[in-house]
C-alpha cells in the first residue's frame, strides 16, 4: 500500500474534529501561492488593460457571457 493510501486510511478513522484540524494544519504548511508565475502574468495583463482599455468588459458583459454559454446557472 503507498504512504498516502495508508495516510487516507488513517485520516479517514479521525472524527470529523480531527480532519478538519489536520486540513487547517496540511494548508497552513503550503505557501500561499505557487510560484509558478502567476504575479508576472497578472501584472503582464494588467498592462494590456491600461494600454488598451477597448480590450476589457464590464462586469454585466461577463455575466451575460456566462449566462449565455451556461443557462442552467443562475445568478
């Protein structure tokens, strides 16, 4: 069996208490972001915007998209 199998198995058997604790203690271990570029990408984005205000929506034009591709989700 591999070690998480054996981890589930145990995590599992906790009362719910437990595994709540264990998650809070599990998330609070990661960093609060992957450093996998997102910051450079949402600045780069950022800069599109300002240079090209034409270039975005608005919020209600967001919504209608959704609305539009996704019926059964409502708002």
């Amino acid at each position: 069996m591999s070690a998480i199998a054996e981890a589930e198995k145990l995590v599992f058997s906790l009362s719910e208490k437990d595994r709540a604790e264990l998650v809070g203690k599990i998330l609070r271990s990661l960093p609060l972001y992957a450093d996998d570029g997102g910051p450079a990408e949402a600045r780069r984005r950022d800069r599109e915007m300002d240079e090209n205000p034409d270039s975005t929506i608005s919020m209600k034009q967001l919504d209608d998209m959704i609305s539009e591709r996704f019926p059964f989700v409502r708002q």
